[in-house]
C-alpha cells in the first residue's frame, strides 16, 4: 500500500449549504418492516423536509496559505473522487493541503451525503435517476475504447490505473439530470460562505463551477474547469471583471465524436471570455508533452504531475489571501 505523507490540519469539519423546504400533503399512509426483530412501523410521508442542499467538508492545513480551493466533482460522482485515487494514491485533496490550501469538497444536490429526494413532484420523477454502467464508465471516461472492454484493453499509453479500474465502479452513484441549477445555486451559497476563493471543476462539475463564478464572480478569484461541460454562455461574464480560467484537457478526445464536439465548445468558450477581456488559458495535455490522460485527470497514475500544472497557475493568476 502506498506511504501517505503525514499532514497536519489546524480544523477540519463539514456542513451543509443551500435548499429548501417543501411540505407534502395528501400522500398515503403505509407500513414497512424496519427490521426482524421491531413490529411493524408506520410511515406517513406527510409533512416537512428538506432537499436540494449540497454536501461540503472542508480542511485547513497547519501553517497554509493562498486562497481556499472549493473541489466540485462531475456526473455520477461525489467528492470521493478527490480523496484517494483507484490504486491507493493520495488524491488531489490531499495534494493541495499539502501545498498549503484550505480545501471545500462538495457532495453536490442529490449525490453522496447530500442525499436524494423521491419525494412526489419535488423533482421530475419521469427521467430517473439512472445508474452508470462499468461499460459506459469505459467509455465516457475515455479509459479505452467501448468494444475492448471485456478484455479491459485501454488507449494505449493510458495513464489510468487499470488493475484498479473496479474502484472507480465503486464510486459511481445514481443522478438524476434535472438539477444542475440547484447544484449552481448550491454552490454559489457555499462561495458566499467561504469568502474568496478559487473553483475547480471536472466534468458536469466544471459547467457548475462556471456558473457559479458567473454568477457571484465577486467571490471567485479564478476557476479551473477540468474537461467541462454545460458551460454558460460568455455572455454570463460580459459584465465580470478579468476573471482567470483555465480550461484543462487530457488526451484520445478525437477518439470519441462527444470529445470531439466538447473540444470545440472548449475552443469556442476560451475565445469567446478572451475577445471579453479575460485571462483565459486553454491547454491540453498531449500539448505539453503529457501523454495518456483520461477523462479522470485526478485518477490517472500522473495526478499528482497534473494537479501540480493546476496548483503553478494558480499561483501565477492569484495573489496570496486569507485562509478561511
């Protein structure tokens, strides 16, 4: 098992952000049995509850410095996927503890301890939740491509860390597709909360953090969007002042057609906020000699490498701040 280097944190905690109340009435009583050995329990779903808040644990490091970094994961994930890698690995929680951040990680609406709903007509109970399969993982993910996976033979050269592929499955939890602004709305209580601070965002979790920033871009210092989607329109930024973005990307995006058309929102995107005005940095990673990375860059055997490219630019477009 790898070694972890010992980290010693000031205070450590977790809360919850955003939400709201709704009361159901009218609804049927019925009877469950909650266990062998208690009789049978009555369960009456009238009454009040509380939904659509997010998730957040946060860590303060002994000694850090620089602004807090908020870690906002993608579809079918929760913050999980920042703690520890497939094989072992400290994840990129860890690293940027180590490099001296206070670090937010976020269970958004409706995914790990931010719980779901099943309440009737609180969210749209026609279009699911739905479960990813390992195969769709396979593929969306871009670990290898779609018709190799029963033998589990990746894109060459892949930096993703195969022998523990049944990990990553592990992680995988139902979503649902109507709550993406409750997610935004989420997150923006939780920037408001903390204060300045920067975002990083990977997948569905990047189109989240983007419009968060848009949103209360007076509390965000600069975003780092990992392989993005659902992006807002730049004209959400037309009237932010310069904000920092960074649009990071990994390798095989021309082996699948969604990639393909991602890569061209990407490019349309960073011209888009760069004809505005802003410090926007479009790379990839074949770019700078940094081959074999997946759709999961803080899983890929070279994490550490990549969340480093992170942490430098970082550095380069933020001043140092207090810590939260």
């Amino acid at each position: 098992m790898p070694r972890h280097v010992p980290l010693t944190l000031d205070d450590f905690g977790s809360f919850a952000v955003g939400g709201r109340i709704v009361t159901v009435e009218g609804a049927e009583v019925r009877h469950v049995q909650l266990s062998t050995d208690l009789p049978t329990y009555r369960v009456d779903p009238n009454g009040t509850y509380h939904v659509e808040h997010a998730y957040v644990q946060y860590f303060v490091p002994h000694g850090g410095s620089g602004l807090p970094v908020v870690l906002v994961h993608g579809g079918g994930l929760t913050g999980a996927c920042w703690e520890t890698t497939p094989d072992d690995r400290p994840g990129w929680l860890h690293y940027f503890l180590h490099h001296g951040r206070t670090t937010f990680v976020v269970d958004g609406v409706e995914r790990g301890r931010s719980g779901w709903c099943s309440l009737p007509g609180v969210w749209d109970e026609h279009t699911g939740p739905f479960l990813r399969s390992d195969q769709e993982a396979w593929d969306i993910f871009r670990i290898g491509p779609l018709d190799k996976f029963n033998d589990q033979e990746t894109f060459p050269g892949s930096r993703f860390p195969i022998d523990h592929v049944e990990n990553l499955a592990r992680q995988q939890v139902p979503r649902w597709t109507t709550t993406q602004g409750l997610s935004v709305a989420a997150l923006c209580e939780l920037i408001r909360r903390v204060g300045p601070c920067v975002l990083i965002g990977h997948s569905q979790g990047g189109g989240i953090a983007a419009h968060a920033a848009s949103t209360v871009p007076e509390q965000v210092a600069a975003v780092v969007l990992l392989e993005p989607h659902g992006l807002p329109p730049v004209e959400a930024f037309a009237s932010v002042a310069s904000l920092p973005q960074m649009v990071l990307a990994g390798d095989y995006l021309d082996q699948t057609e969604m990639y393909q058309h991602l890569a061209k929102t990407w490019h349309e995107y960073v011209a888009g906020l760069g004809a505005q005005g802003h410090h926007v940095t479009y790379a990839t990673l074949p770019a700078m000699g940094i081959t074999g990375n997946s759709h999961m860059l803080m899983m890929d055997d070279n994490s550490d490498q990549v969340a480093g490219l992170v942490a430098t630019w970082l550095d380069e477009q933020v001043a140092p701040g207090s810590m939260y």
